[in-house]
C-alpha cells in the first residue's frame, strides 16, 4: 500500500495513561491530600521505594524534574562555587543550565559521530574539574567502563544524566546506577509519563540525607523518608531548602507505569532495531551501533545524513514532513535547545568542531514503544524514499 493510501502514525503523542492511574488521581482528588508530607504512606513515598527497588539502588529522592534532580545532586556533591564540571557537549540545555543554576561552571567536552563522548577530550579535560556529569543522551551511552575508571582514579565523582536511558544496561547493570548519583526524568515524552517529574537514586545515604532536606523536607519532614536518619541530624537546618518536591498526583500517575516499564523497553528496542537495519539500507543514512555492553531501551531513533548538503538535508526534512514524519535535525536551526552554541547563557561559545559537524548531519525521530512493524515500516520508508527523492 502506498504512503499516499496509508500515511505514517502519529508519533508525538506520549504513552498512555494506564486507567489504574486515573482512578488513584480520583482518590487523591477527593481526599485534598496533594501535598507529600501530609501522610505516612504518600504516593510520592510509594514510588521512592518501588522506583529504587526497580534500579537496584538503596535510596530514591522524587523531585519536579530531572533538571532539579541534577541541580540537587551537585549541591549534595558540596561543590564549592565555581566548582568545574564535566559534561559532553551533545545534551539538553537543562545539563549546563543545572550547573549554572547551582553556582558552578560547565565544561564541554567534545563528542563523537555516535553521539558519544569522545574519550581522548574527556581524558584531557578531566585534571581540570571538580565534577562530572555524563548525559546518556537519547540513550545512547558512552564508555561507561573508561569513564568510570578515570574517575576513580582522579576522584572526581561523576553523575549519570539518565533522563532517555531509564531501562537502558551497561554489562548488565542499569544505567543511573554506576555513578554516585542517577538522575530520571517523568516528563511526557519519557518510558514513563508524569508531564513533569524527576527522580534520583543512590546508594550513599550522606548524599541522599543533604539531597532530601533541600528539596524541602523542612522541620522534621525528613523522617517520613524511608532512608538512614543517623544521616539527616547533622544536617537539620543547616541546608537551604529549594522546594523541587513532587507531588502526590505525579507520582500517582507513575506508579502503575512500572508494571509497564519492562514491556516498554523489550518494544521500544524491537522498534528501534527493525528500523535501524531499513535505515542502513539507505547508502545516504547511517544509524550508529551501539556499543558491546550497551542494551539499549530507546524510544526514538538517531541517524547521520551521509553526504548531504545543508540545503539538501532541509530538503530531506521537508519531504519527509510532506508524507506525516518530523525529523529533527539537532544543529540545522538557531535555537534547538541541544545544540551547544545555543546556549549563549554560558558566555563565549566554545570550539568544538567534532561535536558542531556531527549535530549539523544528526536527525531524531520519536519511535515510541508502543508503534507497530507495520507502523515502523512506513516511517521508515517515509525517510528513506525522502533522502533518496533529494539525492536524485
């Protein structure tokens, strides 16, 4: 059947709300109780204890994003002000902006083709931070094993940014828990859809104790975490207090999601996968490979135009836009949020030519778990009969 007969699915809407989730909203809703403190047992305490369960991590803080999860992970770091630290340059603006947000001063760091950290930049920059944060961008991660014993040695602690990589493993172990710190995020167009959320989980009770009173458990509110306590009295009202709390609707709607965590990924990685070998099909497209000890849990698709000019690749978007598909190339516009010159908060762009000419040929497509192979194989061949209508 042609694309003209049957065009591509709407790939943009989030991932269902299970009806589970509704009615524990209506129960909240009717009860007033939105405010996580106001009882023993809160949604929001729920979900700590499930999430961190389900990551294998001892300690888990729900917060309002990822973003602030970030931000609280580098103030219960105790980093002084203008503290350096560590990030790839291919991320989201909410990374830098975290950083700046809490005092301290990001560095760049240059990536590679495959949307990873080059290793031999991030070596050379390491002896001048304090901190690092490494984004597991769109999922894709970086050499977690390199990464990790560079740090070791130098004793830079590092904190994973795994807002795309919830489900994701490196040689077995989830991601988010190799660092001292994982960082998630709840918003929509994530595994798992709260509109807004974050949380972080760690197995260091002195970081987890710091983090929780910041994030506005004032007074005595901390002892309705379930963490060590000896951890939280040295720490009472010594902290400011930034009120990033979740609240107790978010986590309602989370929850039940959980049970669908596992499905999502298995169907997120089969999508991805079976478009990826179409795409490679294509002698202008190029979807990078994951590294070996990488299992990935993807809900979108990154891919390089190869050999194409930048008029051709604006081509390539239109076309496929003409035919139900949105690609989104990451260094094609003047305010794509994950292009790092961009980011003009931070002062003086820096020079970094590897990362600048992988973003200008880098193309995203949302391929939410929940599409079927047939709805795969028309968005695929949206793309490829797109790129191969410009190369003509």
């Amino acid at each position: 059947m042609s694309l003209d007969v049957m065009p591509p699915p709407n790939a943009y809407d989030a991932e269902p709300i299970p009806q589970a989730a509704m009615a524990e909203v209506t129960r909240i809703l009717n009860s007033g109780d939105l405010f996580r403190y106001t009882s023993e047992n809160s949604p929001v305490s729920l979900l700590e204890a499930e999430f961190a369960a389900k990551l294998g991590a001892k300690y888990a803080l729900a917060v309002s994003s990822c973003s602030a999860a970030l931000f609280l992970s580098l103030k219960a770091l105790g980093l002084p002000r203008d503290a350096r630290v560590l990030i790839p340059a291919f991320t989201f603006a909410a990374v830098p902006s975290s950083i700046v947000h809490a005092d301290c001063v990001p560095v760049l760091c240059e990536c590679a083709d495959d949307y990873r950290i080059d290793m031999a930049d991030f070596a050379a920059k390491l002896p001048t931070v304090e901190a690092v944060i490494i984004s597991h961008m769109r999922g894709h991660t970086s050499d977690m094993d390199a990464i990790m014993a560079l740090c070791d040695a130098a004793g830079v602690p590092v904190i994973e940014d795994a807002a795309h990589s919830l489900g994701t493993t490196w040689a077995g172990r989830n991601i988010g828990t190799i660092g001292r710190i994982g960082c998630f995020s709840f918003q929509s167009y994530k595994l798992l859809n709260a509109g807004e959320g974050g949380i972080m989980i760690t197995d260091d009770p002195d970081l987890i104790a710091r983090a929780v009173i910041m994030s506005g458990a004032y007074e005595h509110n901390w002892k309705k975490h379930a963490v060590l306590h000896d951890a939280f009295a040295k720490w009472q009202n010594q902290l400011p207090l930034y009120n990033m709390r979740l609240n107790t609707l978010s986590a309602a709607l989370i929850r039940p999601q959980l049970d669908e965590l596992d499905r999502r990924v298995r169907d997120g990685r089969r999508n991805h996968d079976h478009v990826a070998a179409l795409l490679n099909a294509s002698p202008w497209i190029t979807v990078p490979a994951p590294l070996p000890p990488e299992e990935r849990a993807p809900d979108s698709i990154q891919f390089n135009l190869d050999g194409l000019s930048a008029a051709q690749t604006e081509a390539f978007v239109a076309a496929a836009a003409r035919n139900g598909v949105k690609v989104q190339v990451f260094g094609l516009t003047t305010d794509n949020a994950r292009a790092f010159w961009n980011w003009q908060f931070l002062g003086e762009t820096p020079d970094l030519p590897q990362t600048r000419a992988m973003l200008i040929k880098a193309c995203d497509v949302r391929l939410p778990a929940r599409l079927t192979i047939a709805e795969c194989d028309l968005i695929a061949g949206v793309l490829t009969e797109a790129v191969r209508g410009v190369m003509a």
